[in-house]
C-alpha cells in the first residue's frame, strides 16, 4: 500500500543522482560510503522515510548510487503493472 510513497521517494533520489555535482561526489574515491549517503539525505532531509533513507545507505555502501535513475524506471515498470 506504499507504492506512492516509494514512487516519490525514488523520483527524488533520482534528481539528486542526476546532478552534476552530485555525480561527482559519488564518484570520488575519497569519500567514505556513509559521507556519500550523507550528502543524499541532506539534500533530501525530511522528504524520506526511514526506510528511505536506509535503502540510501544501503546502495552506498555497495557503491550503487550511481544507478538510481535505472532503479527507478525499473520500480515505476512493475508498479505501472501492478497497478
């Protein structure tokens, strides 16, 4: 019953991956895991919920941020055929 809420989540998470200045901060090797998901939360602060922001940390750490645009047309494909 969250399909909404996951939808706009990611929509969100999208535009920041796809910034410029984001992309390069993902991309640098010497930032940490948690600095990256950090930078993504601020920039979202109080527009995620808890699940979230842990899915952030989660592609972060294994270095997946970079394809968030990819997962969510990919989310938005099975919730146009679920719905």
């Amino acid at each position: 019953g969250r399909l909404a809420d996951w939808s706009a989540a990611l929509a969100n998470l999208a535009a920041v991956a796809a910034d410029a200045r984001v992309r390069a901060a993902v991309g640098d090797p010497n930032l940490s895991a948690a600095k990256v998901a950090g930078l993504f939360l601020s920039v979202l602060a109080g527009k995620l919920s808890g699940e979230a922001e842990n899915f952030v940390r989660v592609l972060a750490e294994n270095g997946r941020l970079d394809v968030l645009g990819e997962i969510r047309a990919q989310y938005e494909a099975l919730k146009n055929e679920r719905e």
